[in-house]
C-alpha cells in the first residue's frame, strides 16, 4: 500500500487530486487563474467541499475565462448566487469577478499569469522536507509577499493563507511529506 500525505481522506475524489494534481507544478495561466479563484472560493471550508463542485464551479464560472468572468453583470452575479452547485456566497461570487479584472491587468502588465505569479518563489518550486503535516505552516514569507501583491493589484480573496494553499496546490512548494509516495515524483516533474 502506498504511503500517502496525513491530512488526506478515504475520499476517491481526494485520493484521486492528491495522486496526480497536488504540488504538481503548473505554468498555465488560465489553470493558475482556475485555482486561484477556487483556493479563494475555499476560505472558511474544507477543501473537499471545492473539490466535490469542482466540476460545477467550470460550468458556472464560464469554464474559468477571465475574459468573461471579468464581464459579469450584477444580474449574473445573482444567478450564481441561486446556483447549489457552488458555494453561495456573495463576497466571494463578486470577487471572482473582481479577481477576472484584476487577472486581466496582471496579463497586460507582465506578459502572462504565470511570470507574475511564479516570481514569489524564483520561478522554482521550494522543495520542503516535512516529515508530518504538523510540520508545514499556513504561511509563509513568499505567501505574505503574493498576498501583499495580489491585494495591491486588486484581488480579494487573497489573503496570506489562501496564497500559501494556492502555492501547495499548484507545484510552487512541495509540501508531500517526505514518506509520501508523491514526495520525489513532484521533484521530479519538469518545467514547462
């Protein structure tokens, strides 16, 4: 049997996200974006709760274009909010599209999402070697930074501990505890 990270559940759908997403380095913008706004989405819940509407998050979001999303009417907005398959919440619905705005400017000032965003750690994952997840902090020096940067660009939702979890999630740190069988798989994944 595999050794996996402590903090996951029996959950197929977490097994399944842990196995083959979780600290996985990503370098696409609108992947980057999706999970920003999901990890954002996620403040105050579990994880599994995003995970599990995942799917429904795609569809209502407009499949994450921040072209679109950027667009939302006050209308929009309401219709989301009457939607069960996300989580209903006001602040957190208007400031996707905040987010989208904001996302948008950062593509215009800096070329993509991606050199924005991967600037917080060099343009490499930070490689940690926690041995239990009582180990790994909810923030860090490079989250407090893109935290700072993303407010100051205008997202919401982007606070210290939210960024950190967005940098676990998408591959900027290895946070597989070092008995875990994905530990040196993600170390081993290679930049695109």
């Amino acid at each position: 049997m595999k050794k996996r990270c402590d903090w996951l559940t029996s959950d197929a759908i977490y097994l399944d996200y842990h196995d083959k997403e979780w600290g996985v380095p990503v370098y696409d913008d609108r992947a980057l974006f999706e999970m920003l706004i999901l990890e954002g989405s996620q403040a105050g819940l579990s994880w599994i709760t995003i995970l599990k509407r995942r799917r429904t998050y795609r569809k209502a979001y407009d499949d994450f274009d921040p072209e679109k999303m950027a667009q939302w009417t006050d209308k929009k907005i309401q219709k989301l909010l009457q939607d069960p398959g996300i989580i209903r919440n006001r602040l957190k619905v208007a400031a996707a599209r905040q987010n989208a705005q904001a996302y948008l400017q950062v593509m215009k000032d800096h070329g993509s999402f991606k050199n924005f965003i991967w600037s917080f750690v060099g343009d490499e994952p930070i490689i940690n070697c926690w041995e239990t997840v009582s180990e790994i902090p909810a923030t860090t020096k490079e989250s407090d930074a893109m935290s700072k940067a993303l407010k100051k660009k205008g997202f919401k939702f982007a606070g210290s501990t939210i960024c950190y979890a967005f940098m676990q999630a998408v591959g900027m740190v290895n946070d597989h505890i070092t008995t875990c069988y994905r530990y040196k798989e993600v170390m081993n994944c290679e930049k695109k």
